[in-house]
C-alpha cells in the first residue's frame, strides 16, 4: 500500500527525557553488541518503538529493505524523492518494491521546492540549502510520529561513521546548541564490509541498482553523484570536489559532517 506525506501518522507525545533515551541506547546497545545485523534489525523493530525504515533506494538499499520485508512486510519505509533523482533510480524502487511485497512505503517530496528553489538552481549556490530543502526538511517532518529509524550506514563507508554504533541518540544541529530529537537511529549494518553486503545480496538473489554497474557505488540526486573510479573512496562520487561527506540528514555532536572535520 502507497502512503503520501500527508497520510503519515502525526506526533505521538512528547519526546523521552535525554536521560531515559541514553539509558535506552546503552542497554540496546549492551544487548545486541555481537549479535548479527538481522537481530539487530528485529530488535529495532520490536523493542526500540515505533520505527521506521529510511530508504534512497541506492546501491545497497535492498539488503535493509529485504530484511525489513522478511520480519515484517508492514514495517514503514520511507523513501524521499528530492525530485532531482535517478530515472533508474525511481525504476528501481518501483521494482524492489514489488518483488519484496512492502506494503508500507511513504514518498516524501518537499512542499515548498516551487516557492524556494522554482528553477532547480540552489544548488549552485549551496549544496547544503539544496540538501536541506529536498532531503533533510521533509524527512524531519516525515519522521515526527516516529520514536526511531533504521539507516543503511556503515563504518567503512566514512571517517564520520568510523566509530558507528547499532544504536544512536539522534542529534540535529540548532544553532550553536547540540538538541536531542527524542528519536533513536538504528544502524543494523555498522559492522558489515563490503564483502557482507555482496554475500547477503548473492545468497538472497536480490536485483542490483542499474547504475552500479556503470561505476556508482554510492548513489544520491543526479545532479551531485558522479562514478567512481578504480581505488577511489565509495563515496568519492557524492559531492565531488566538495568538502562535503554527508546530505544533513546524518550529524554527528550536532553538526553536519564535512571531510575537514575530522582531519
């Protein structure tokens, strides 16, 4: 079943305590440290609330989103269509979709592109105001009736995440002051190398994005991702040239993450 934005259950209630969300986390986290990512993933959608599974639909995506389908085909997922995607990549989520039987997923599309951005030119200016406006803005308002949501990071895929644990207090950045959201963010696939994601995608025969075979194996808007080369960093091909790691949506102390910041 398709859910819009606008069908999304609102707040429900107000956020834990710091105090009571650390103390979740840590015994999570305490819980599940040398369990696999397929317990992890059962335990976020059991144990951590109501959560929900953030999905771009990109070059790994589908190793989440089958588990998800395994242990719940209901669970939500959310999918954020900054409307400068992939062709193949909206192709793609059409697809997985319907093979894996989701019968939960919400697109979230920005209300305010026409009003902010009416010539798709902002991110000429500032790829940080294009990320906030298509990506981080509507997902924050997608995920206010959620206590947490699963992501597809992983340790190996930058410094920023290098120290990645299962569990996390999600933090935004507002202003100079770090603010706790109340939310959980679960990582179920922090320890997996790149041979665990193409061992689970081998063994369960799941379809590849199209674009990984021409050289991308990290893959965001169209207009910011570009192909990898030999021995270049995956993600090497986002934001090229820039110094920027993450689209927002991620922090880590409150601040997005640039390369420089951990250098």
């Amino acid at each position: 079943m398709l859910h819009l934005a606008e069908n999304i259950p609102g707040a429900r209630g107000p956020a834990p305590g710091e105090r009571e969300l650390t103390q979740k986390v840590a015994a999570l986290n305490a819980r599940y440290r040398h369990h696999s990512a397929t317990a992890v993933m059962q335990g976020a959608l059991q144990e951590a609330g109501h959560v929900a599974l953030v999905s771009s639909f990109g070059a790994e995506s589908v190793v989440l989103l089958h588990m998800a389908a395994v242990i719940d085909p209901m669970t939500p997922v959310i999918f954020v269509d900054t409307q400068l995607l992939f062709t193949e990549t909206l192709v793609y989520q059409t697809e997985v979709t319907e093979r894996l039987g989701l019968r939960n997923l919400h697109i979230i599309r920005a209300d305010d592109i026409n009003e902010k951005d009416p010539h798709g030119a902002l991110r000429f200016n500032s790829t940080d105001a294009c990320c906030a406006l298509r990506k981080t803005a509507p997902l924050q308002k997608a995920l206010s009736g959620y206590d947490g949501w699963i992501t597809g990071r992983k340790r190996f895929q930058a410094g920023s995440r290098a120290a990645m644990d299962f569990f996390e207090i999600e933090k935004t950045a507002d202003g100079a002051t770090d603010r706790i959201t109340g939310r959980i963010k679960i990582n179920p696939l922090a320890h997996w190398a790149p041979d665990d994601v193409r061992t689970y995608m081998d063994e369960n025969r799941l379809p590849r994005h199209p674009l990984v075979a021409k050289g991308y194996p990290s893959i965001g808007c169209a207009p910011c991702t570009s192909p990898v080369k030999e021995g270049e960093d995956p993600r090497a091909g986002r934001w090229r040239d820039q110094t920027k790691e993450e689209c927002g949506i991620h922090v880590v102390d409150g601040q997005f993450i640039r390369t420089g910041a951990n250098t």
